[in-house]
C-alpha cells in the first residue's frame, strides 16, 4: 500500500485550496458532505490532472484523488469494507475491471448520457463504463514482413512464423483478453491448439511489456510483436530520438479486418457500492465521457476516444482507423480464468 499516493484537484486556486486532503478513513463524511468525489485510480497520466480540474470547473465538485496500482486498489477497497471513502474506480483493461466487479465493489448506475458508450464497451448493468479504448494489434518490422502477409490472430498460430513472434508473458491481463476473446469466438479447445501453435512461435521465452516486445521487433530479433496500440504512438511522439527511431522501423496492422474486427480493450470506471457521494460519482463519470473530456482522457495515453464525434490525437490517426471486434468486453473477464488455464497448459511463461 505505500506505493499509493493522493492528491487533491481544486478549481478556483487559493480559495479553495484551503481544503486540505485530511485522512480518507476519518474524513469519510465531511468529504462527501463537502461535495468531493473520492477517485480511486490506475491511471498514472499528466493529462489527468487537466481533466479532474475541468470536472471541478463545471461542477464545484472536488476530486480527491488515491492512485496505485489495480491491485492495490482493488485490495484497498475491499478491506476498507462498506467504510470506503471511494467513490470511483478507474483502472486498465476490462479483465481487471471484471475482477472488482465479481468481488461486488459496484453497483449499477443508469445513466442517459452513458448510454452514449457504445454498447459493448460497457458492462450491461452499468456497473463499468468504457471511457477510452485501445488496440492489441500486430506489430511489424518493415523490413522484415510486408504487411500483405498479416491477416489475423488465428493466422499468428501458421508455421511461417516460427520464432518470430514477440509477445509479453501470460501473467499480463492484456494477453488474458486477447485469450479470452478467442474463447469467445472459438471455445476454449481451438483456443488451447492455437495457443499451443503461437507459443511454438515465439522469438523467445516473453520478457518485458508491449514497449520491449516493440524495440525488440525494431532490433530484428523477431518479425512481430504483439502490443496495445499506444505503446507504438508513444515511442512515435517521444522527444527520445532513439525512441522514435524504433517507431519509424516498426509498422501496425489491425487484424481480423475481414471478419469480427481487432481485439480491443478499455480503460473505465465504476461507481463503487458504498459509494459516499454516488450522484458525484455519477457526473464524474459522465463527466469523463464528455466529448470535451474524452480528447484529454484518450490522449493521456494515445488511446481512441469511445465517443462518436471526438477527433483523434494527430500521430495516432496516422496508424489509420479499423474495425474493431464488437464483442461485449465485460466476456474477457468472464473468460480470464479459463484463459490463464490454457495459457498456463501451453507453456507460455
Ligand atoms: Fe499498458
């Protein structure tokens, strides 16, 4: 838990600033009653700030914000019990988003202006809501693969690749909801053969996160890495040259474009159960869907607003737009643990 750290965002500067953070546990009612919105968040972006203080603009309401990792989190909110101060969850990927939600840390919201999310990047009792959206896209060395050769997932588990496939290890959730999604679309025993396939496939046994797997493909030690959209915008915007170096050298291709579409994920929130200020939480929210809102929050982390109607970060829409699989992401957590069996069976690390 020490790793967790709080800050307060307030408009209107030195007036406000008066209100001192105080101690979660204790200051459990005067914070609801001051009209605060206690955010619990997996969320490490600079851009954050920006939007919890346009939230305060618009409403007066202040947020108090707690980050660490989803683990943490989760953890902490399950032993603050009904007592928890936190009002929102935000965190990574709908695997994690899932787990809080099958251990009963929300409740549902009905909301008309989260109606506006798209249907599948929403959990169907309004227990989550998708607030922006990435890729795990295919990611290749120009040099090395033409991109004519790339089709889909499925296709990754074909011979020609032999040991050339980079990818993280089996313990990461985006690789759980990668799985998982072929679960959805094939059972578990296809799934189980194409894993068995890719993992004889890898360019090595995985180390490090999608922005090693992409430096790697970069340096050549395999043709394709398998990695979230933003990992390969980031190295693209970086002022690092040598990180743009690798941008340059490495291309992406969205698979499954003839058929259900790429697999995507989310970041999102959810109103928690003992939620002290839950009609706070619900602005905030609905906040962080906002077309105004939805720019800052996608561009945090180069990731694609889930609004109709928001333009998209200049480098990002340079990769180009695809089709994305329309299945309801709240199934890759209804998957995850038949994935990880698999993954585990396959021998991926
Ligand atoms: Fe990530």
């Amino acid at each position: 838990m020490q790793k967790i750290t709080r800050r307060v965002f307030l408009a209107g500067g030195a007036a406000m600033a008066a209100v001192a953070v105080g101690e979660l546990g204790s200051g459990r009612t005067s914070l609801a009653q001051g009209g605060t919105v206690n955010l619990y968040s997996a969320r490490h972006y600079d851009t954050d700030s920006q939007l919890y203080s346009s939230f305060t603009s618009k409403t007066g309401i202040k947020v108090n914000l707690v980050q660490g990792s989803a683990e943490e989190l989760l953890e902490r909110i399950k032993s603050e019990g009904a007592n928890s101060p936190a009002d929102v969850l935000i965190t990574v990927d709908a695997g994690n988003l899932w787990r809080a939600d099958s251990q009963g840390l929300f409740q549902p919201v009905s909301s008309q202006v989260l109606q506006g999310i798209p249907g599948n990047l929403r959990h169907p009792q309004g227990h989550w809501f998708g607030l922006s959206m990435r890729a795990r896209a295919i990611m290749y060395n120009k040099n090395k693969v033409n991109p004519a050769q790339l089709s889909t997932y499925e296709d990754l588990a074909a011979q020609k690749w032999r040991g050339k496939i980079l990818i993280r290890s089996s313990s990461n959730v985006y690789n759980q909801s990668l799985v998982a999604s072929l679960i959805a679309v094939h059972g578990a025993q296809k799934t189980e053969q194409w894993a068995r396939a890719l993992v004889a496939n890898f360019a090595r046994p995985p180390e490090g996160n999608d922005t090693a797997q992409i430096t790697a493909c970069a340096a050549g030690m395999g043709d394709i890495a398998i990695a979230n959209s933003y990992y390969l915008v980031r190295l693209a915007k970086s002022s690092n040259p040598q990180e743009r170096a690798i941008a340059d050298r490495v291309g992406m291709f969205f698979p499954n474009q003839r058929d259900r579409g790429t697999h995507v994920n989310i970041s999102g929130a959810g109103v928690l159960k003992y939620a002290p200020n839950k009609a706070g939480a619900i602005k905030f929210i609905e906040h962080m869907a906002s077309t105004q809102a939805q720019q800052i929050f996608a561009s945090g982390n180069n990731e694609y607003p889930v609004v109709s109607g928001v333009p998209l970060d200049s480098v990002l829409q340079r990769y180009g737009t695809f089709k994305s699989d329309p299945i309801n992401v709240a199934s890759l957590g209804s998957n995850n643990s038949e994935a990880i069996k698999i993954m585990d069976r396959v021998g991926w690390k």
